[in-house]
C-alpha cells in the first residue's frame, strides 16, 4: 500500500535527521501558515463569519462521527478510486475553489494546478483566480477540471465564463450559491482588508472580453478612498497586477476602473431559481449546486435538473451561526437519495473526515483549507504533500476497518447523532 510507503519514507528521513519539510497534521499547516504569511493574508485564508461559530461547528460535527471499524476483513491490497463522470479519481475528493491564491503563494492557482496533475486529482477552477481559466488549464494537462461560477450581476458575462469553460475542457460548471454577498467576516474587516479591491483574484473577470466591453461604474465621492502613502504604494501594486503595465494603466486608469467594474457587478443577492434554469439552457455541461443546506433546497435542485449539489456552508465564511455540511448532508441525502451526485464541502481536513463523509453516504468531498495552507508553507511541494498524506491516512483507515474498495465503506462502520436505525 502506498500508505505504508509514505510512512516508511518519512519515518526513514527521520532516523538520517530530516523532518518533513511539509507540516502532516492541520494545525501544523496552520501554524506555519501564520509564520510565513503577512497578517492580512492569513486572515483572509483562516476566516470565517462573525464569531466563526460555523467553523467551529464544522469541526465538532465530523468529530461526533464515530467510526466501528470491522475486524479480520483480510484487506491487503485498497482501492480508493472513484468513477466520476468520464473518469476515474485516485481518491474520493476533488479540490475546492479558493479565490486570491495569489496571497498564500506568489504561482497561486498555477501551483495547485500543476500538483493536481501530479497526482491526477481534479482541481474547480476558481472564478476569483488569480491565473485566467486558460494558463491554469495549460498547467493541468489531462488532469480533470471543473469551473465555479460566481453568478454576476451581467448575465452576458457569466455566459462568457462558461463558453470559456467548455473552451478549456471542463467536465462540470460549479455554480456557488452562498456568497451573492460577502460575509461579515471580522478578520478581515479589522484588518480593512479586502484583496478585490486591490486588483487581487479577478483575472478571470479582466481576461474575459465581455468583462472588458461593460461600461466602466461611475465614481462617487462615496467611492474614493482617502489620500494616504499606503493609498499610493496599494495603486502602483494594482497598476503592476492588472495587464497593461504600470505607466498605461496609470495614464488611463485602466486598473483602477476594473478593480471598480468587478466589486460593482460581482454581487448578485437577485439570483433565483429561474437563473438556474437559464444556466442549465445556456450550457450542455453537468451542473452542480454549491451552498445547499437544506433538504427542500436539494429537491428544489432536483426538479430544475442540475446533476449535483455540493452540500456547503463556505467553510463558515459566510453566515455565522449555520448549520454545518456535515450535520445537514443526512437530510439531504434522505431527500435525494441516488436522484443526483451529493458531495460535501466544508472542515475537512484528513483521510479520517474522507472516510465519515463517505460512509455517511457522499459522493465524495472537497479539501479547501488544508492545500491553501500547505501552498503557503512549501508552494506546489506543499499540495501535492497535502494531498498525499490526506490519501494516506484514508488508504489506512480503509484497511484497518475491512474496507477493500470505496464501495466498501458504509453507514453499518459509523454511528452519529443524526443516524436514525
């Protein structure tokens, strides 16, 4: 088993005096995070909404989820493979969209990317990217990929957004529900830090034709900020982002007015129903809901014929206070039972919340925090160790409770408060 690989190399570099060079457990991938990162970024990775009661809830949530592990199932050789789609995953679990990479390492998207085809895990290409769709696709090779669509206020550009997805091979759109606004995220908010308005995380939106032929928003004295050396030194930072270089996009102020096009139209609390039905029109591609809590929402899902919901709370980032995925996916999964793929997202962070989330019933699960943070401690070395170790740990979890396959692991190896028998 390549767990026992993994283990047998780490634990051999240890005895010549090397430590891995990538921290194995969550906390560690934290905490070095927090080193190494600016203040601001770490909190922009780390936060969550309000009093971050939902990520705590999250958390707690996967650890009322006990595993029974069976006994003398005489597993020598495991199988974690997933048939998905047109394809068949190493693992059951695909990496979450994360905007603004830019922030926990300078290659960003391009480094998850090019771990991802490393070990052939599927990456959802962000909207809020710090790469255009198209450089990231280069770097993903074969490797499978999907897109987040963020729902904007012009329809013409989400349109474009998703013929440049099926342009680059996408195997399914992923429209995200929950965040038609921003959550009162405090870390942020304490630090006045908001990335977007600094040209960070919209290259898809200042690469997309559409984005640029929309007329630019009208400055009020409402939107200018205050003269400041910080005011200055954030300008010229934006002007070098934005394509154009600094002296052009100075002279027409060409960044500016993106930075400003993208915050105004980005927000579209006026999404409905009818909207999914009109994606659904606009593309052949398979559609999944990202942001369901509910199991009404998810028969809802079902009746407009998107074929699959990502049960998700944001990773607790936008309301505080809610439900957490996994505590919600039992209902759900109740209400849509084999209708539509039902994945989890949201406070994963081992092989061991891989294998509850399956056992409850998941298609499978997106990791979020945990590659953010292992690209801030050791770049694209650092995913692809994240990843390897998540795997890992799954391999040995399935081995140890009798589980030769995925198809192996089921409700009858845990028990939860939530289970009804």
């Amino acid at each position: 088993m390549r767990s026992l690989q993994r283990q047998r190399k780490i634990y051999l570099d240890g005895f010549a005096g090397r430590k891995p060079s990538t921290p194995v457990s969550y906390a560690g991938l934290e905490e070095r995070a927090r080193q190494v990162l600016p203040p601001e970024a770490f909190a922009y990775l780390a936060g969550g909404a309000g009093s971050e009661t939902t990520i705590d809830a999250n958390r707690r949530a996967l650890d009322q989820v006990k595993i029974h592990p069976r006994m003398l199932g005489g597993v020598q050789e495991v199988s974690m493979q997933l048939p998905w789609r047109a394809h068949t995953l190493p693992a059951p679990f695909m990496l979450a969209p994360i905007g603004v990479l830019e922030i926990a390492h300078r290659d960003g998207d391009l480094a998850e990317a090019r771990a991802c085809a490393a070990l052939n895990v599927p990456m959802i290409i962000s909207s809020q990217a710090s790469h255009p769709m198209e450089a990231i696709a280069k770097q993903l090779g074969s490797t499978p990929r999907l897109f987040q669509l963020y729902y904007s206020k012009s329809k013409e550009l989400s349109q474009s957004f998703i013929r440049r997805a099926e342009a680059i091979e996408c195997s399914a759109i992923v429209v995200t529900l929950d965040t038609t606004l921003l959550g009162w995220r405090l870390r942020d908010l304490s630090l006045g830090y908001n990335p977007f308005i600094m040209g960070k995380g919209i290259a898809q939106y200042y690469s997309d034709p559409v984005f640029n032929a929309l007329p630019d928003p009208v400055l009020t004295d409402s939107t200018k900020p205050p003269l400041s050396f910080d005011l200055i030194r954030n300008l010229i930072s934006l002007n070098n982002r934005i394509p154009g270089g600094l002296i052009h996009n100075f002279s027409t102020g060409k960044a500016m007015k993106a930075a400003r096009k993208f915050t105004a139209i980005f927000s579209n609390p006026g999404i409905n129903w009818e909207d999914i039905k009109l994606i659904r029109e606009w593309t052949s591609l398979p559609i999944y809901l990202k942001g369901i809590l509910r199991p009404d929402d998810a028969r809802k899902a079902v009746a407009v014929g998107v074929d699959g919901i990502i049960v998700s709370n944001h990773g607790g980032r936008q309301i505080d206070g809610s439900v957490s995925s996994v505590e919600a996916l039992h209902g759900i999964l109740a209400a849509v039972k084999d209708k539509l793929d039902v994945w989890l997202d949201s406070g994963i962070r081992s092989g061991s919340d891989v294998y509850k989330c399956i056992a409850m019933g998941a298609t499978g699960v997106l990791i979020g925090r945990p590659y953010a943070m292992a690209l801030a401690c050791n770049g694209q070395q650092g995913v692809i160790d994240c990843l390897t170790n998540i795997m890992s740990e799954l391999e040995l979890h399935m081995a140890l409770s009798g589980c030769h396959t995925i198809n192996d692991i089921n409700q009858d190896l845990i028990s939860h408060p939530w289970k009804t028998i």
